[in-house]
C-alpha cells in the first residue's frame, strides 16, 4: 500500500457523499453554514469553507436549498439554509442508493 496515499483516497471518498451530508444535516434543521460545517467535523468529516460555500451555491441553484438572513446577536446578519421539498426527493433517493451500496459493499465483503 505504499504507492497509494489512503489520506487521499479517504478525502475523496468523503467529497463524493458530503452533499448527502449536507442534505441530511438540513433535512433535521435549517443551519448557517458555520453550523454545518461544525457538524461536519464533528461526525468527523474534515470540510473548509473552500468546499463548502460552492456546493452550497450549487445546491440552492439546482433547486435543493433554499436560504434565508436572520440578524445575529454576534456580528453581521447570517444566512440560514434549509431543504427544499425537490431536496428531501433527492435525500430519499440517495437514502434509498446508500442502503443498496452499503448492502453491496457488505456481500462483496463476506465473499473475500
């Protein structure tokens, strides 16, 4: 395993399900996104505001998010992003693809 760098192949592993951790992260509450990127370094998944912001803007673009101001108590107004009815069809969709993939993954598994 020494020509392959697992730090890597771990990061992009977690890039390809982070909008299925975002949609599920908003489908619970609505969140700014320092709230959401605190939560996803709490579940151990390591995300800047770099990655975060354009899949955010992507998101809300292709109908998924929805996003409103509130004042804050602590500086500048803050945008709350939540789910949108087409996002939570999409959730449901990727919901149903993670539970065939890890059933997948299980049976390849045993079969070693």
């Amino acid at each position: 395993m020494n020509d392959i760098n697992t730090d890597n192949l771990k990061s992009q592993m977690r890039k390809g399900v982070l909008e299925y951790c975002i949609l599920s992260i908003l489908n619970n509450n609505d969140a700014y996104a320092s709230e959401l990127i605190g939560q996803l370094k709490d579940a151990s998944m390591i995300v800047v505001e770099g990655t975060l912001y354009p899949l955010l803007t992507r998101q809300k673009n292709q109908g998924l998010l929805s996003y409103r101001w509130e004042e804050s108590t602590q500086g500048p107004p803050r945008k709350y992003y939540s789910i949108t009815d087409k996002g939570r069809e999409l959730l449901s969709e990727m919901d149903s693809a993670w539970d065939d993939l890890i059933q997948t993954i299980a049976l390849l598994r045993k079969k070693q």
